[in-house]
C-alpha cells in the first residue's frame, strides 16, 4: 500500500495509473475562487509580485460585483478579442478568481475569513478551526524569490527557514490568504534566510488551521 490507512491503493492502481472515468477526459480543475476586499491591490499583488496575467474580467453591476481570473500564463498568449479571451480563460488549468463584491473596499480591518485560525466575520470574536488553508506556487528558487517578495513589502507568515519544514515558505495576499512558496526541483536549505533565520533550530511545526 502507498497511502495511508485512509486511501489504500495498490500498487497496481496507483493514482497515476488510474484511467479517466469516461466521459471526463477533458475535464480541467480550472479555477479556485476567492473573495477579496479590493480589486487594485489583489491584482496588484497577484499579477506584479507573483507575475500572473489578467486573462479576463467580468463586470456584473446588476449582481453589485465584478471577477477577475488569473494566471501564471504568457501574456503573449492571450487573445485581444472578448470571446477568446474567456474560451482561453475556460481552458487554462489553475487560474484563481477573485471575487469582489461592490463597497468592501471602503471597509474598515479585514473582511474575509482567510480560513487559517481567524476570528474575521464570528460573531462571539473567536478563531475559526476553517478548512481552507491555501493556494500555491512554484519557483525555481525559494530563498531568492523570498527575497524579492521582502523587497517588495510582502508579508511573510513562514520564511523558508522558519517552523519545522524547511525550505518553503508562506507569504501573505493583502487579504491575508496564504500562498505556500514551494521549489521545482529539490527541496534544499540555505543557511540563512531573507529574514535572518538560520536552518539550525526553530520552532517545530504548527499547524495553521488552530
């Protein structure tokens, strides 16, 4: 067995070998949506500091709110006319929509529960044990992209050196959702990191969603 007392496969059927059921063949996991306070700063964020492009955005004033959908693709790519820009959209794996409803960008403190040990939106001001955790990305050197995320003012939750799990780290959107910064290659360490946390010692594992 390679899986845990939960998911039992064996060998013979591992998970990569399974075949698509039919009739699913060109099914995608296209996108994650998730709300955000203000539009200007999450794209900021999202198409600047981690260099994702805007595929397509929709403005829905009869509904009070917008979604704009975007990914780590090449702008290069993406169509200039309306209609192919949204079959684009509708094709491309992993974008995330963000989601923003009229008027909270004038709110005052955080507005979305990020999922992660938050108390935002509870009505008896205590955390919430949520069940989404995060999204993700990929970079071909962890300890370098942390430093250009520190020089553009991003906030860290984990650096690369920081807890238990060593080289990967987390970084906070401006709404306070978490994206996991994880290598595409090897999982290495370096001694210390952008934040001066060096790899010897730390504390251990914690567990966000407490």
């Amino acid at each position: 067995m390679i899986f845990g007392p939960a998911l039992t496969f064996p060998l013979s059927r591992s998970p990569s070998k399974i075949k698509k059921k039919e009739g699913t063949e060109n099914y995608i996991m296209q996108q994650t949506m998730i709300r955000v306070k203000d539009p200007k700063a999450s794209l900021d964020f999202y198409c600047h500091v981690l260099g994702f492009k805007l595929l397509m955005y929709k403005e829905l004033p009869q509904w009070k709110f917008n979604v704009y959908f975007v990914a780590p693709v090449d702008a290069s790519t993406i169509p200039s006319d309306a209609d192919s820009r949204w079959a684009m959209c509708m094709s491309t794996p992993g974008c995330l929509e963000l989601t923003w409803n009229y008027g909270t960008e004038t709110s005052e403190g955080m507005v979305y529960n990020t999922g992660n040990a938050d108390n935002t939106g509870t009505m008896d001001g205590q955390k919430v044990k949520g069940g989404f955790g995060h999204i993700g990305i990929t970079v071909p050197n962890v300890y370098r992209a942390c430093e250009r995320f520190k020089e553009m003012g991003v906030e860290f939750h984990k650096s690369p050196n920081s807890g238990g799990m060593k080289g990967l780290a987390f970084i906070k959107d401006p709404d306070g959702y978490l994206v996991e910064v994880l290598p595409q290659g090897v999982m290495v360490t370096e001694a210390v990191d952008c934040l001066g946390v060096p790899a010897e010692g730390g504390e251990g594992y914690k567990d966000n969603s407490k």
